[in-house]
C-alpha cells in the first residue's frame, strides 16, 4: 500500500515529506472503497475509520500551529520529483480530492450500525477542516485562504443537495450510537493490530477519548454527537461567504492612462442556495406551476422537520437552524404560517425569553427576530388568538389559565423589555419586541386582562423613563447656562431621550390600532386604558403625542360618560365595569376615532451578516463538539474573556464570553418621525 509509515514520533509534514498530503490522498481512496462498490466489508470500514480520525488529529495540529495566512505548513501537494500514486494525477487538488470523497461519503451512504461511527468522524474531520475559518478575522477578506472549505464550494451541485439533504435528515432522524459498537476491535483489521493499538496506552488513550466520552455522558449534545455535528457542518456551510477580488475598469474614465479598479464581492453559496431552495416532499410548487429553480432543489419532510426543531428549541443550535429556515426559505416559511398548532414552535421560544438571564445575548436576539419574522403574516398574528393554552406551566408570575397564544406572546414580549430597560444598553432588542407587537396588533382578538394591564404598564414605565430623562436634560441645560457647568451634559443624553420618544409613539401606535380596528373584540384593553387612563393626561398636549393620544382620550370620553349614565348599586367592581364596557362595545362605531397608517415593521439583515453569523456559528459548534481548538489561535471571535455570561448587562458592550457586538437585524424608525 502506498502510504507513508509513522514509526517516528519525530515524524513530520514539511515540504520533503508531505506526510499530510498522502495521509489524505490515502483517506480519500479509502472513503471511495466504502462507497464505490456493494457489500462493502467491515474492514474497509475499519481503515476509513483509522485514516478519518489520524488526518484530523495531524489537520487539526497543523492548522492551530500554522504561521502563514495561507497554510504553507499543510504542502497540499506532491513534490514532483516524487513518484506519483496509481489512481492519482500529479495536478490534482489533494483539498478537492479529499472534501469531494468526504462530502460524498456523508451525502450518498446512510447511518447505519456499520457506518455511525465512519460518518461520525468524517463530521469531525470536516470540523478540522474547515476550522481554518477560526485563525482568520470576523470579517471576511479577499486574502482569507481556506483551502477545504472552498474545494466544499465548488463541488457539483447534485452533491452539494445531498450533503444539504443528508446533514437534516441526520437531524430529523437522530439516529443512536449503540455502545457495543465502541470496541476497540473496530480500530484493527482482521488479526493485524490497529493504528491505535500500535502507539503507546498513553497514546491510545488520547485517541480513544472522544468515543468514550461520548458513550458515557448522558448529555443529549455528547449521547448523540452526530446528530449535532452534522447541525453545526450544516450552519457552518450555508453561512460561509468567500470573499473575491476583481480587477475593473472605471468606465467613467475613457482615457488610456486610467487606472483599473479592484472591487471584492461574496460569490454564491450553493449551500446556502440549496436550502433556500429546499422543498416539502409532500407538496412541491414547482410541480404544480411548472416553475423554474436556480441551484440544487433538496426534498425535505417539512412535518417531521418541524416537529424535530419543536423539540428542540430549547438547544441555541436548533434556533439558528430555525432562524436560517424561517428567514431564507420562503417554502418553509410559508408551512410553517399554515400549521396550526403554532404552540409547538412557539411555546418554546417564549418559555427561552422567559428564561432570558439563562441564555446568551445572541439567542435572545434570534428568538426575537424569528418572531419578528412571523408576525409580519397577517393570518399568523390572527391565528395566535385563536389557539387557547389551559396552562403554561413554566411561567411563575401567575397562573396563566385558559390563555391565547397570542395574549402570551403578548405578556413575554413586553416582560422581555421591561427585564431589560433599566439600563437600556441595547436598543436593537427593545425595538425588536415593540416592532413585532406593532404588527401583532391590528389582528388582536380578546386579549387577556392580564396582557392589556401588562400593556399600559408598559406605557407607563417607557414614560416615566422619558420623563425622568427629559428633566435630567432641562436640568443640565439651565445648570449649563446659568453655572458654565453644560460640559457635564452626557453626549448620548439627546440620544437616548430621542429613542424614548420613538419607543412611546410605538406603545402609542400599538394601542391605537387595536382601539381602532380591533375595539370591539378586546374589551380588557379598554378597562385597562379606563383604569390607567391618568398615565396618558401628563402628554395630552405633548407636540409629539398629542396626536396619537387623541383616539384614546376619544375612547375614553366615550367609555367614561357610559359609565356615568349607568345607575349601579353600591360600589362599582371590576365584574360591574367590564360589563359596561362589553355592552357598550357593541355600540361602539368608531366616531371621530383618526384613522393612522399601520405600522408593519419587516426584518432585514444586516448589510454585511456574515460577521456576526460566522463567528457565531463556530462559537455553537466549539462549545458542542468534542474537538478542542487552542483559544490563543483563535482570531474570529474573542475567548479571553471571563466565562460568565451577563447578560445585557453593565457589560452587554463589551465581548462577553465570546458574545458579539454585531446584530443581525435592522429595523427603520423613520417613519415614526
């Protein structure tokens, strides 16, 4: 066998040797053993297995200690004075060679007993592989050099829809790793002993530590690490973005002596096109209209790929996952707006703001924008008042009984800001949660009492901040003018009180859309309002409110002089008075009420996502994966930081625990202008 024999521990990759390169051109043609022929024994498994795991640990040590942008160390090539393998010509791209035979493997045999543990090292030495991405910078440049995970985006479209295709089914299916097939005889042929069995017990036992670890652990992410793994190569693939420089010339120069210009662009991920183009297997459009697709089509069971993510939204990889489907795949997008038990999606994702002190920053933000995402579909936002909670276990404030999903989408958003508005140290977030309630609420249907007070307490709490905010500012101001002391005024004081000002006008325009379209079916909003109604009188003639705050001082007027017309004996109860209100309610025309535009607030990325997704997506695949990558080589995201997450804290600008500045989202408030 053409190989090169490790027999020296002093054994090492340099440009005589080009060890690595023939370990991998040997790995490849032992995955195509496995692949390319029928009843393939157990021993071509057993050399692929050997061969997976010793590329990764030599991959992985070469790429952690590399000293050069472009990974001179690996010599992925042949010496040309070098005898050249059969099956192999001296021209081939050894990275090509390898990612081909890898993806083709992972894409075409499934999991099976035999093959567990072969796909389940391919994914970590694809993880290796394609960890070059961790040594570059957040932002991706034209002089980034990553030599597998490009050769993964060339491949032919066909295999890129099967890697797509078999990467979810592993998650959808979740295939077991039994124990038994954890012998140490897998590592050996036939009576010859193994690679592993060749090294010293030290050795071996370094070697052997992933499979045991993950045979003993009884944590979900560690019992079935393929499942997981084929997830975080999945979020790694699609959220890739190469980079290209190109050389123009500036056409509005028509001289000969004019200079070319360069521009760099990202060129297209097919992965990223294949799930964006992933279909339902049970229902497929383009069958139906005769459309045409660019890009690999991938067939998916978009039942049980919903149920599964319901599951398991509790996992912060599943909400990437989630977030990538909802936001690129209109299909999906559009499947999952017509089930309806939306419950099994979203009762997890509330349950996680819910528990936001123990999540990340970024989860909480792709939490938000999915539900941003959601409710920019009118029927989406009806069909969450319609579906009726007898319980909701996980909420300890009170007892939610018999309540909407819609009225608890409600109450978590607006929990969700006031967890976090003392500070207020990230605007995305709150503009996020009032955004998403903005377009929830013209189709608001019988919102909860407990819902409407939590609403007008949020009014209540934004003003008081605005209020508090705008004296501080008048104060600062005089003491500026009449003591020269205005240099103690904060900078981003002027700031801030403007962001106030927009959050009340969305509270304001919240409450008058569902008193204008939706008065008569929400009754409690209007007890709420009739009960709190002294919070708005400080801004009735506020040049900035006073507009908005007409219909509900209207409404008030109306609701008021019906409840001083009505003759009660004794004291007026809480049952008594919404009683009025519902049969006045009937009544209820709408005069004099001043129609607004609706707010409807849609979700758009950034104009560069890539430098918060793809540190993002390693940090997810680091913290779950068995491999361990030296933090000090590390340059796409920061991890000298203290382990201890806090969350939108005092320290929420700064990097915490690898926590990124940059958010995916951007949302436009001129309009409120």
């Amino acid at each position: 066998m053409w190989l090169v024999t490790l027999k020296c521990p002093s054994a090492q990759n340099n440009c005589y040797t080009r060890h690595l390169s023939k370990i991998l051109i040997h790995l490849a043609w032992c995955l195509q053993e496995c692949f390319s022929t029928s009843g393939v024994p157990p021993s071509s498994y057993m050399k692929a297995i050997n061969a997976t795991y010793i590329s990764s640990v030599f991959l992985k040590y070469l790429i952690e200690n590399a000293k050069t942008d472009t990974f001179e160390e690996l010599y992925l090539s042949l010496d040309q004075s070098e005898a050249v393998p059969s099956n192999f010509s001296q021209d081939e791209n050894i990275g090509s060679l390898v990612m081909r035979s890898a993806l083709s493997f992972i894409g075409k045999v499934d999991v099976s007993p035999k093959t567990y543990l072969l796909h389940h090292e391919l994914l970590n030495f694809m993880l290796v592989a394609m960890s070059t991405q961790l040594l570059s910078g957040p932002s991706p440049e034209p002089k980034d050099f990553h030599p597998f995970i490009d050769a993964a985006m060339v491949q032919e479209t066909s295999l890129v829809g099967l890697v797509v295709r078999k990467l979810l089914f592993n998650y959808i299916s979740r295939p077991r790793f039994t124990s038994n097939a954890a012998s140490y005889d897998t590592f050996s042929e036939g009576n010859q002993p193994g690679v592993l069995q060749r090294v010293s017990s030290a050795a071996a036992s370094f070697v052997l530590l992933p499979f045991s670890f993950f045979v003993s652990s009884s944590g979900e992410a560690t019992r079935n690490p393929l499942v997981y793994n084929s997830l975080h190569v999945l979020l790694i693939l699609i959220h890739y973005r190469k980079c290209v420089l190109e050389t123009v010339k500036d056409r509005s120069d028509d001289s000969a002596s004019s200079l070319p210009k360069e521009n760099s662009y990202f060129s297209e991920n097919p992965y990223c096109k294949a799930l964006e183009n992933a279909k339902d297997v049970d229902f497929d459009r383009i069958d139906i209209e005769g459309n045409a697709h660019s890009g690999p089509l991938v067939r998916l069971p978009f039942a049980s790929l919903f149920d599964t993510l319901g599951m398991y939204l509790a996992d912060e990889t599943a909400v990437l996952l989630l977030y990538s489907l909802v936001h690129g795949n209109s299909d999906f997008l559009e499947y999952v707006l017509v089930r309806t038990d939306l419950d099994t999606l979203l009762m997890p994702l509330l349950e996680t703001l819910y528990n936001a002190p123990k999540r990340s920053s970024n989860q909480i933000y792709m939490v938000l924008i999915i539900l941003l995402i959601l409710s920019q579909d009118s029927s989406f936002n009806a069909s969450i008042h319609k579906l009726i909670l007898p319980s909701v276990p996980w909420y300890q404030e009170r007892l939610l009984h018999q309540t909407s999903l819609g009225s608890l989408m409600v109450i978590i958003l607006i929990r969700t800001v006031k967890y976090n508005l003392s500070k207020l140290r990230d605007v995305y977030l709150h503009t996020n949660c009032l955004a998403t309630l903005a377009n929830m609420a013209p189709h608001v249907h019988r919102l909860s009492a407990y819902a409407s007070q939590r609403l007008v307490s949020l009014f209540d709490m934004l003003s008081r901040k605005y209020s508090k905010l705008a004296e501080l500012k008048s104060n600062k101001i005089q003491i500026g003018n009449g003591e020269s002391r205005g240099d103690n005024l904060p900078e981003d004081m002027s700031t801030e009180l403007h962001i106030y000002t927009d959050f009340l006008r969305i509270v304001l325009e919240i409450l008058n859309a569902i008193l204008t379209y939706a008065l008569p079916r929400n009754p409690e909003v209007v007890y709420a309002i009739m009960h709190r109604q002294e919070v708005f009188q400080p801004y009735k003639n506020h040049p900035r409110f006073n507009e908005l705050l007409e219909n509900i001082f209207n409404v008030l007027d109306f609701f008021n002089s019906r409840m001083d017309a009505q003759r009660t004996d004794g004291e007026w109860s809480v049952e008594k008075v919404l009683q009025v209100i519902i049969i006045n309610c009937r009544s209820w025309r709408g005069e004099g009420m001043k129609m607004f535009t609706q707010l409807h607030f849609t979700y758009e990325q950034e104009s560069h996502p890539e430098e918060f997704f793809i540190p993002y997506v390693w940090q997810l695949a680091l913290s779950r994966s068995v491999i361990s990558f030296d933090p000090s080589s590390i340059n796409l995201f920061p991890v000298d930081q203290p382990a201890e997450d806090n969350y939108l804290g005092e320290e929420a600008d700064k990097h915490q625990n690898g926590e990124l500045n940059r958010h995916p989202v951007r949302i436009d408030l001129s309009e409120l202008q």
